[in-house]
C-alpha cells in the first residue's frame, strides 16, 4: 500500500512539473511574439535628403604633427655619470643632458695638446735653421707635417672630449628616455626621443576640386577635437603636387601652439577653408548621423525598412552635414529613434 502511495506522489510531482515546464514555453513563446510585434514598427521620425546652396568652404580632417622631432643617439662611448633631463623634461638647444665618463678622453686630450705644443716649437726652431741653411728642406717639409698632424690630433681629441658632455640638439620636450645613469654607452647608443610641440603641423587631404581653392600662405581656422573644441590659427605650408591612389592631395598647415602648448602630436584637427562663394550640396541633419564623422553611417528607410548604409561626408557646419556618396536625393533618412534600430528592423514613420 505504502509503496502504490508512493508510486502516485512521483507521478503527482512529475505532472506538476511537466505543467510547469509547458506554462513557462508558452510565456516565452508569448514574450517573443509581443518583442516580434514590437519589433516590426519601431516608431521613427525621417528627414529627406535635400540639395541646398552651401558655400565652397569646406573642411578637412587630419592628425596634428610635431615639425620638429628626433631621436637623440650617442656620438661616444663610455658610462653615463649623471643625467640632467627625464621624460617630460622640456629642454632648450644646446642645454646639457648627459654627462659621460671623460677621464680617458681628457688624457688623449692632454697628451694631443703636449705633442702639438712640442711639435710646434720644434717647427719654429727648424724654420730657424732653414734660415741659415743648416737643415734640408725635406726636413723643415717633415717637421711642418708634424705641425699639421698634431694639431689635427689636438682638434679630434677636443671633439671627443666635448662628445662626453651631450646637450639637446633642438628645443623641445623629452618623448622619451632610453638610457639611465651607470649606462655604457657605445657609438650609435639611443638616448631620447625629443619633440618640438611649440608649432606644429596639421596634415589633411582634400580632393581635385577643394585643392584649386586653397593657396599656400593661406590663412586656415584650425579646430583640435580635444580641448573643449579651441581654435587655432593655421598656414598653408605645402600642397601635394601629386594626388595619392584616392585621387586625394596632401596639405599640410603649420599651426602655433598655444603657452601652455595644449596641442599634441597625433592628436585629431579639422581645418576650416573658407572661400567666399557658393555651390549646390546634398545636405542632412547632423542628428541623422550614426557613428562618429571619421565612421559616419545613416538609416535609409525604403518599404518600411531601416537599412545601414555608410556615407561619406564634406562639410560639416554647426547642424547640416554635406553627403558626397551614399545617399540620393529624396531618400528618407531616420533622424530620431536610431538607437533602438538594426539592420533591416521594421519602422513605422511617426508623422
């Protein structure tokens, strides 16, 4: 009897949970159908793709570059005493760095310095004797070579002397620092990494049309993406001569810094080209771009549809965008409610 009692209760507990199990797959089921429902009109506000007039100014993106910057090397040899500049230390040209061993090099120095001394006596005391034809020429010729070789030697151990003392090259800041004290040092040894941030140049590329328009010595307004946005007075150095494989020209603006020398090398620019004079644009709202303006993308709404499409842009003003390629005119473009989209997501268009 106990065990038919038993028998009922495993079967009561594995019904109970079979129920169970069957209620939940049909919540679940009930879940996604009421996500589907959702999913197949996610409201949506558009905007059309239209071409306005927009003048032929226009802006070009780029990294800013130090125009002076260079990677110090060792011109002796011998163990580092004392180090005077660190990373981050700002240096001016011809400021101490290093200082090396120079024990050795003074003693070269001291014996060059006594054999051009002797050597330049025993010159003078020959051309005496020439005087009154007690030597050969070919002696007073020998002791004249002597004169000059010694005193190379002198000049060639100052030199290696004074290499024991390295000083900055260019002003700057110290990038980087390869070395430490206790450091032997052999020809060719890397020792710093130093730039020059106090101007610096900021390298954009524009296409055919937009380099006609600019002119070296040009005066450029120049935007840093860091910084709160500051801007910056540019001068057009340099225009390629030669467009790259994209048909693209290289143009490259020196920039000042500022005191506190806020601009960096490698950080990101936008150079404004302003030309006094208009042209017909494909514009969109700025709003209606998906991503960053380096990656930009928009939501093309057809039959219903939002479709991801990347664009490629040119003028970038305070609320229009200017579409160079992915877009036609007439196009509906998502400008609000991207964020809940995917690709191919249904949309309804909210009027």
């Amino acid at each position: 009897m106990k065990k038919l009692i038993y028998i009922v209760v495993v079967i009561l507990i594995l019904g109970a949970i079979g129920f169970k199990l069957m209620d939940n797959k049909e919540q679940m089921a009930a879940n996604a159908a009421v996500a589907e429902i959702k999913s197949d009109a996610i409201p949506v506000g558009v905007t059309e793709a239209k071409t306005a007039r927009l003048d032929k100014s226009f802006t070009a993106q780029g990294n800013f570059a130090p125009i002076q910057s260079l990677t110090l090397l060792s011109e002796t040899t011998g163990q580092i005493q004392r180090v005077l500049k660190r990373k981050g230390d700002k240096v001016r040209a011809g400021e101490l760095l290093i200082q090396v061993e120079s024990n050795t090099m003074a003693a070269d120095l001291a014996t060059a310095q006594t054999n051009a001394e002797k050597a330049k006596r025993d010159l003078e005391r020959f051309e005496n004797l020439a005087a009154g034809d007690a030597i050969t020429q070919r002696q007073l010729e020998d002791a004249r070579l002597a004169a000059k070789s010694t005193q190379a030697q002198l000049v060639a151990a100052r030199q290696r002397m004074n290499k024991t003392r390295i000083t900055a090259p260019i002003s700057g800041e110290i990038n980087a620092m390869h070395i430490e004290v206790g450091s032997y040092l052999n020809m060719g040894t890397k020792l710093y990494d130093i730039v020059n941030v106090d101007k610096l140049k900021l390298e954009v590329k524009v296409n055919e049309s937009e380099v006609l328009l600019i002119n070296k010595g040009q005066k450029v307004t120049i935007k840093a993406d860091a910084g709160a946005g500051q801007q910056y007075e540019g001068t057009v150095t340099a225009i390629g001569a030669q467009a790259d494989p994209t048909l693209k020209f290289d143009v490259e603006i020196e920039v000042k810094n500022n005191a506190n020398n806020n601009l960096r090398a490698g950080m990101y620019g936008t150079a404004y080209f302003e030309v006094a004079d208009q042209r017909d644009a494909l514009l969109l709202p700025r709003e209606a771009i998906v991503g960053s303006i380096q990656n930009p993308s928009v939501y093309v709404v057809n039959n219903g549809v939002a479709n991801q499409r990347k664009v490629k842009v040119g003028v970038v003003t305070q609320d229009k965008v200017e579409i160079l390629d992915g877009v036609k005119p007439g196009e509906q473009i998502v400008q609000s409610g991207q964020i809940n989209l995917r690709e191919g997501i249904k949309v309804s268009v909210l009027k």
